[in-house]
C-alpha cells in the first residue's frame, strides 16, 4: 500500500454534512419510502462523477449502485436506505429529522442505522476514485431498500452485473467499529387455530380458538430447538410477538393467531425449527380431537457466517491496524439480528460500522461522532492493501 489511510480526501465535516442531509430525507419502512433518499444519494454520485444504477425493486423503492471500474472481481461497500419508524416523535429530546449535534453525538432517525455508516461509504467510495489506479480490487457501492422488513433490495441486488462480479463485502451495521463475521438465523412463523363460535354466555356450545393456542404456547417454551454451540452467538430464542384472537367479549373466538420470532446460531437450520413446530401440532392434535391448528412460514433465512481465516476478515483486520493503530488480537463477534448478509448469500460479508448499536431503533438515536472518521477510512483502505 502506497497510499496511507490520512492522506485520503476524506473530510470530517463532510460525513456530517452529508449524515445531516440524509437525516432530513425521512425514509421510514414501513410504509417504504426510500425514494427520496435514494434519489439524493444517486445525484450526489452524480456530481462527483461517478456512474450510477438505479435497479428497480418494485413501484417507487430501487438500490443505488455505482461502480469504480477496473478489470476482475470487487470489493462491495452496502448499506440500507431505509430506517424503522419513528411512533411517537414528541417522546425525542431532538428532532428525530433535524440532525442536530451534541455532546459529540450527532441525533436523528437513521443516524446510526444506518445514515451515518452510509455517509462513510459514500466519503470513503468517492475518495477511492481519485486512487483508482492504486486499487488492488474494484469497488462496488450499494445502496439497499427494504433491510428493515424483508431485504428485498439485497435480494434483487443479486441480480445485477456488479453484484454479480463481487467477491466479498463490508456491511455498514453499527458494530462500534468491531467486526461482526457471524449473524444469527431467524425464522418468523404464524400459527393458527380454529374453534366455532358461540354466544359468551353459553360457551360450552363452542370452541374456544384462543384456549386452543394456550397449550401450544405453553409447550413451545418447553421444546428444545437446538443450541448450536456456536462461541460468538447465543443458543436459539424464541419471542411470541404478536397474538390476536376474537371479535366480542361477549363471544366464543372462532379463531386465533400468533406470531413467532425464532433466532437460532449456526448448527441449526430453518427447516429444523419448522419441522419441530409441526411433529409437536401433530401430537396435540392426538391429545385433543377438537384441535384445529396449523403453522405458516411468514420469512426465514439461515445463520450467515464468514470464517476467521477468509481474505476479507484479514484484509480488515489489517485496514484496521493501519488506521487505528496496531493491535494484537482484535475481537470478532457475532450478532443476534439478521442483515442484508442474509440475502447477499455466497458473497463473505463482515459487518463493521461506527457508532454504538444500542442507540439503534431508539428513541434519541445517534451516532458517535469520533467513530466516523475512522469508519470511512477503514473502509477505503481496504481495496488499497
């Protein structure tokens, strides 16, 4: 490397310039409103000269993809348009699209999950085109919608040239700077039950859908699905999130429905999950003849894990020592959450991002603003080792 990570022309004040300005364009999913902050970070490559892709993931919602073009496989810089929502605005100490600075923190939805890492890349991509001939790898910048709900920009970003040609990647999660190479699984699952209604004063006339559900509940917490053994992630959670049930008070519910949000470790698979919920419906439905139930799959995807030895872990931990300082053993993690890494399947991804992650989805969300700098400069020294 000829180039050192300080003599980049990556400004401080213009990652926070920019974080501030991608603050202001709410972009909040649901209902899905990347499109705005899409189409400002696609005139901002623009501007400085850089080819774009606008790839369409349905009406109004597409990734933004540019490319630094050389010859052979790349490099993939990703991050996510989209923010969850802000339910209550008046419970923030700050305007949650204002982007103000305090206490060396910089506020506002989206301001660490991830606007900020976004502004980072973006700095540390414009920064590598005026090093292009310095590159060991090209560069591919992605900008995702839909990573909050269902990773559908990842998902259709598989189907694009450059994407096609990247060999590993970064994801700008906020990590504190630390790289994450393993992501739990999850597994989101609904299940119903059946019952006939009746007046609530002759219940005995009816089935009561929602006592239905109760032994099924009862009997998941006591099931084991698998703990996986995995050193950086926990074994398999489960949190019943949702469940509705009946119409009046004064009826017998013919019906009911809960969700579930499994989280699982590498060693345990989707199909495992699914295939113990059904054997144990089965066996209450043996016990009771009058249970009517059944399981659905709303979304799942595997664990992602990236190994310790994989070019792109140690091209990061030496991007890392270079920027931050030598290090004799840095710490690599693993996350219970899923990311785009989940759709982004056969390409080794780690997550590294600035900013502390248990601000994110906060009311006061922020980003620290010390971690930024570093961030971007991680990102661009990378592809010059």
């Amino acid at each position: 490397m000829t180039i050192s990570p300080d003599e980049l022309l990556i400004d401080e004040r213009e990652i926070l310039e920019l974080t501030q300005k991608l603050i202001r364009i709410p972009s909040e999913n649901q209902p899905g409103n990347e499109k705005a902050v899409g189409e400002f970070i696609a005139s901002w490559l623009k501007d400085k000269g850089l080819p774009i892709e606008l790839q369409e993931v349905e009406k109004d919602r597409f990734n933004v993809i540019s490319s630094i073009k050389r010859s052979g496989p790349a490099l993939l810089l990703c991050g996510h348009m989209d923010t969850v929502p802000v339910p209550n605005p008046d419970e923030w100490t700050y305007d949650p699209f204002a982007g103000e600075i305090k206490d060396g923190y910089l506020f506002g939805r989206g301001s660490l999950d991830m606007k900020g890492s976004l502004a980072c890349m973006l700095t540390a991509f414009v920064a590598l085109k005026e090093v292009e001939e310095e590159l060991s790898q090209d560069v591919v910048f992605l900008a995702t919608v839909d990573e909050e709900v269902a990773t559908k920009g990842a998902k259709k970003a598989m189907e694009s040239s450059d994407i096609k040609r990247v060999k590993h990647g970064i994801i700008a999660e906020p990590t504190d700077l630390n790289p994450v190479i393993v992501q739990k699984g999850h597994c989101w699952l609904k299940i119903k039950t059946r019952g006939v209604a009746a007046h609530g004063a002759l219940p005995e006339r009816g089935v009561n859908a929602i006592l239905k559900m109760y032994p099924i509940l009862s009997r998941i917490q006591e099931l084991d699905f698998g703990k996986g053994g995995h050193p950086l992630v926990s074994e398999t959670t489960v949190n019943i999130g949702l469940i509705q049930g009946g119409v009046k008070i004064n009826m017998v519910p013919d019906s009911c429905e809960t969700s579930l949000d499994f989280r699982f470790p590498p060693g345990v698979a989707s199909d495992s999950i699914l295939g113990k919920l059904t054997t144990l419906l089965e066996e209450l439905k043996a016990e009771d003849k009058e249970l009517d139930a059944k399981v659905e799959i709303i979304k799942c995807s595997d664990p992602v894990e990236v190994q310790r030895d994989a070019p792109i872990v140690n091209l990061l931990l030496k991007a890392m020592d270079k920027v931050l300082g030598s290090h004799d053993e840095r710490k690599l993690l693993g996350v219970p959450y899923y990311t785009d890494a989940s759709a982004l399947r056969g390409i080794p991804i780690v997550l590294l991002g600035p900013g502390e992650p248990g601000y994110a989805h906060q009311k006061d969300e922020r980003i620290k603003i010390s971690s930024m700098l570093p961030a971007a400069k991680i990102y661009a020294t990378v592809p010059l080792l």
